[in-house]
C-alpha cells in the first residue's frame, strides 16, 4: 500500500437546491434554459431514475395475493391494498423523497454518502456523529444488495411473461434470463452514453402503454377508482390486522426505486425528476394499479399475472417486449448506480482503490470491472438459486425497507442541524415517516425465512468491509505518524547531508504532517535528493466539485523545499499529473519529463496491539494487497514512478 492514502476531508457546503453542482447537468436544468429544456431533461430522467419504480407492476401486486403471505381476493383486500399502495407513494416518494430529501443536495448531488458528506461536519463534535456515519455507511451497503437483487428481480418479472402466454416454455425462462443478464454486463465496458439517449423515449413508451391498458381496465369497472381513498385501507387493516401487516411485505414493493429519485438528482435536477414522478410516472403507475384491481374482481384467475393479462391478446408479444426492455434499462440504471456510489466510497475512504475506466468524456460515465465481475456473479448466483421473481420479492423488500429507514435518521439530522426547522414540523414529519417505514420493515422482516436473509448478510459483510478498510485506513496513518519527523527539521538537516541532482521529486503523503516514508528511505539508501523536492497529499472534499480556487495550497520550506496539498471533490477524477500543470505556487511550473513520483509501499504485518480484532487486522491487510495501485489511481506516469518498500504493524 502506498503513503499516497487518498484523505477526505476539508470544508463542506450544502444548498437548498438541487442545481449547484459544478459540471452536473443538474447546473444547466436551472440556469434560464427554456421548458423545452426542461421537458427534455425530464424525458431523460424518465429513462435512468424511474426504471425502477416504474418496473414494479411486473410483480408487486400479484406478490402481494399471491406471495408468501397470501391474502383473499375480495374487495376488502383488493381496495385496501391499492389505497395503501397509493398513499404509499405519495408519502414516501411524493412528500418524503421529491418534496422534503430532494431539497438536501450536496452542491447538487444526491443519495446517501453525498448527504452522510453533507453532514459529516456538521456531526463531526458530537456524540452520536458516528452512530450517523455507521447508519451511512450500513445505507450504502444495503444499496449494493439492492443492486444485485434489483436486476435478477427486475428481468425475472418481464421474462416470467413468456410463461403466462406460452406455459410450456416455463423451463426456458431462467436460460433466458442468465442470457441477457449476462449480456447486459458484458456491454457494461463499452459505455452507455449511446444507448442512454434510446432509454427515455422506449420508457416514455412503457408508461404511455400500461397508463393506457390500465385506462381500458379501469373503464369496465369504474367504481375500483374509489379504491384510492385511504379508508380503504383503514378498513382493511381494522378487518383482518394481523394478514393487513404482512400485506405491507409485498405492498412495499410499488415504491421500490424510491431512493434513486435522490441519488441521480445531480445527473438530471431536482426540477425535471419532479416533473417527470408528477406528470408522467406517477400517473402510469396509479392507473396501471386500478386496472390490475378492475382486472382481479372481475377475473380472479388474472391473479397468475395481472400485469399480462391487462393487454388483448393482440398485443400480449410487444407488451412482453417492451416490458423486457424497461426491466434491462432498469437494470442498466442501477449497475450505473453501484459504478458512482462506489467512486464515491473509494473517494471518501470506505472502500479500497480500484481501477476506474472513464467510458466517455461525459461526466459519471465509468466503468468499474470488479464490480461489474462481482455484479454479475451475485445476480446469475440469485436467479440460479430462486428460479421464480415471487422468491426473489421476498430479498427485495428488507433492503429497500432497510434503507428508507436508515433516510429517516439522515434526515433528521438535516432538519435539526442543518435547516434549523421548528420543532413542531421536523418531529410531526419525522414520527409519520418513521411510523410508516418502521411497519414496511417490520413486515419484511417476517420474510427472513422465505429469502429475507439475502439482503441482511449481504449488508452485513459489505458493512463490515467498509468499516474494516476505513478503521484500517485510520491505524495505518495513526502508525505511520507516530515515527514522523517534522518537515522543518528534516529540510535543515537534509539539505546539508546529501547531494543534491536536477529534476522534481514528488513524494506522495498521506498526511499533511511529518516526512513520509519513501523520502526517509530514498536519502537513507541512495542519498541524494533533487533540486526541488514537493511532499504532496491528496485529499478529498465533502463536496462533489472543488472550486478553481480551492483546489491547490503550497507552503515553501526553503532550499527547494515544498509541501503541496491537491484537493479533489468526491465526483472528480483524482489525475494528478493534470492538477499539478494548474499549479503555479511551486517555483517553476512541473514538466512531467523532469518529475519522478516516489510511493512508500506498506506491508502491514497484523499484531496484538489495541486498535482492530485480529482477524479484521487480516481482513484489512488482504484488501491492502489487493487494492489498485495509487500509480493508476493517480493516473501517474508509469516511467516516472519509484516504489520504496516497508513494514508497518497495526
């Protein structure tokens, strides 16, 4: 591992609005571009953050009758649970998500380790600061469980419907499923900036469709729009309580994707997700619900699939098509996502370095292969052993659940520290999502036995390499500063005891104190030191997008002597080389041809001393041999690095 540990750190801003982000496209969406602009920023939106959501007719009311807690198909169940999904959306993803959590954006970013930054400063004294940190944190793990549940679930569901048309080709679904699956994480290193721009128009499409079948159903039996008053659900919850909970296990599922609302808002605006949740999906989906409910009272036997069997029988094929392609650009959606939220989390120190491929010059087009490999082994390895999307719902449901939960604590500490609201309408506010999210939980939780497990130990063994890298991360600076030598006496005594050649050394540190290693080692063995000697740190900004003028900082020790700090947001790409042309606080400016970059690369040697359990010190040591090198990582040079070796115990 090198000295060159990526820090974060450093001031963090926040807004009340979701267009301040530096290059996001969220910036042009409100900088007085005209409704059409508007209008086309939310089609886009439409494609990338509702895919979803918008996939969840597939299965979450046939799940919900015919799942694992079974429920009568009689008006009472069929009414209650279409007012509980509706006002489910409405609270959750209408007041919770699009009005209230969409306002906190981290100069224009979103989700959950952009808003854990956001308020990291603002916790960083007090007791509890760490308790909402691990919340963070156990919200991005439950994130990367979503992101395998979400395209095998999401693809099952579409592909299920050959099945309803055609029964005796039920024993192809899961060949066909693992085949486009595959597929799909095969394209992932070309990049998808080409077939994004075909991903709002085909989902625009999918919610015109089933708003109109849904429209056609509703229209021959009109009373079921009356099922969208809440004392339906009342009602069904006073009748029968006990099956009214589990019900929620499966209910919870027309607002799956809620969360990604929140974390694309800096690709899109908070303006155009708005639009397009109120205007089109919100819509599509509340008619496509009504008429799957008109459907099963008036067929029962639609209960195998009301989705498929809304379409005549003319038009059974495209709709199996065009819901096929919703479930692979939802899947795409959320492959993207696991690519920035892991660049985030490499950045802010929660995950190990790894090779990043940038795919187009557009910004957050990456590709992570590690991921994509993991990825894709988890979601074939899931739709291998589950076989059917109605198993699968039951993993589906905790996670998602989980985290809306763990939102409500973040969100707390916006409304209290950082918007200072009154208490009267943080609290009433808090103790309606609380209430509602906890039940969600609650029911899911019972489906612990029937897969519910998936996603818990997933969190738990990714929380826990999280934690493990960032504790590890904090002992591995704690040992290396402990036998520090102060810069300014290190100069003074340096610059008389060795030779000194032309060119620039840089030594990369991964603290802004002391010597780093590979300087120490580098006099000690070859005694010589270069004409201008730069100890550089790199860190890393709660912020998305450094400003120009914040992104350097320099103090010269004398006699060629430097200290030179580059500061990267959490969105930006760490190319060092690049940033230090910019900078012009060092003497002359840098030539690459005439730099050398000189890396310490410790070997940790796990012990007994106080600080991590053993094992996790092992844990710890192996992510360390395996992370990418920092000379990748900082887009170095290759013929310009030197390597120096040591030993460190923890």
């Amino acid at each position: 591992m090198n000295d060159a540990v990526v820090e974060a750190g450093g001031a963090s801003s926040h807004t009340t609005d979701g267009h301040s982000g530096h290059g996001s496209a969220a910036h042009a969406a409100h900088a007085g571009h005209s409704q059409s602009g508007l209008l086309k920023m939310a089609v886009g939106a439409i494609g990338v953050v509702f895919g979803d959501i918008g996939t969840s007719p597939l299965y979450a009311l046939r799940d919900t009758f015919a799942g694992h807690h079974k429920l009568p198909l009689d008006q009472l169940h069929v009414y209650g649970i279409i007012s509980l999904m509706f006002w489910s959306m409405m609270i959750i993803v209408t007041l919770k998500y699009v009005s209230v959590i969409m306002r906190a954006d981290n100069k224009g970013e979103g989700g959950s380790l952009a808003l854990l930054a956001l308020i990291n400063q603002h916790t960083s004294g007090n007791r509890w600061g760490k308790g909402i940190i691990l919340l963070g944190v156990f919200a991005t793990a439950l994130f990367y469980g979503d992101s395998m549940i979400t395209p095998a679930v999401s693809v099952m569901g579409a592909i299920e419907g050959v099945a309803v048309y055609r029964p005796e080709m039920h024993p192809l679904i899961v060949p066909m499923v693992v085949v486009i699956l595959v597929g799909l994480f095969m394209i992932q290193s070309r990049g998808t900036e080409k077939v994004a721009t075909f991903f709002g128009p085909i989902m625009l499409f999918y919610f015109a469709t089933i708003s109109v079948l849904g429209l056609i159903s509703i229209l021959q039996l009109p009373h079921v729009i009356t099922a969208l008053s809440p004392h339906h659900a009342v009602e069904m919850f006073l009748a029968d309580p006990f099956r009214g909970f589990l019900a929620m296990g499966a209910a919870v599922l027309a607002v799956t994707g809620a969360e990604a609302l929140y974390a694309d808002m800096g690709h899109f605006g908070r303006s155009p997700i708005r639009m397009s949740w109120l205007v089109f999906v919100l819509p599509a989906l509340v008619l496509n619900y009504l008429g799957q409910a008109s459907l099963l009272m008036r067929n029962p036997a639609a209960l195998e699939s009301p989705f498929y069997f809304l379409a005549p029988e003319w038009f059974q094929w495209p709709l199996l098509i065009l819901a096929s392609l919703a479930a692979v650009i939802a899947s795409q959606a959320v492959i993207s996502g696991a690519f920035s939220v892991t660049q985030q989390a490499i950045q802010l120190g929660f995950i190990p370095r790894m090779t990043i491929k940038h795919t187009s010059t557009a910004a957050g087009q990456i590709y992570i292969p590690v991921i994509n490999f993991a990825l894709m082994i988890a979601v074939i390895l899931l739709v291998l052993v589950f076989q059917r999307s109605s198993n699968l719902t039951a993993a589906y449901g905790i996670a998602v659940t989980g985290a809306m939960l763990i939102d409500n604590f973040l969100l707390a500490v916006v409304l209290f520290k950082l918007w200072h609201w009154k208490p009267v309408y943080s609290i009433g506010l808090l103790v309606l999502f609380f209430v509602i999210d906890a039940g969600y939980l609650g029911a899911n939780l019972t489906k612990i036995p029937d897969g519910g497990w998936v996603p818990l130990l997933m969190g738990v063994a990714i929380f826990t390499l999280l934690t493990t890298w960032s504790r590890g991360r904090a002992l591995m600076r704690q040992g290396m500063a402990e036998g520090s030598i102060p810069l300014e006496v290190f100069t003074k005594s340096a610059h008389n005891s060795a030779a000194r050649v032309p060119g620039t050394a840089v030594f990369m540190a991964s603290t802004s104190a002391g010597v780093p290693s590979a300087l120490l080692h580098n006099i000690k063995h070859n005694k010589v030191l270069h004409e201008r000697v730069v100890i550089l740190t790199v860190q890393i900004a709660d912020v998305p997008y450094v400003d120009a003028g914040e992104q350097s900082a320099a103090k010269d020790y004398g006699n060629g002597f430097y200290r030179l700090t580059l500061r990267f947001g959490f969105l930006e790409e760490t190319d060092v080389p690049a940033a230090l042309k910019r900078v012009s606080m060092c003497g002359t400016p840098f030539d690459m041809m005439k730099t050398s970059f000189f890396l310490s690369r410790q070997t940790l040697i796990p012990s007994d001393k106080p600080g991590m359990a053993l094992w996790r010190e092992k844990l710890f040591a192996w992510m360390l041999r395996n992370a990418a090198s920092a000379m990748e990582f900082f887009r170095l040079p290759t013929n310009r690095v030197v390597e120096l070796g040591s030993q460190l115990k923890i």
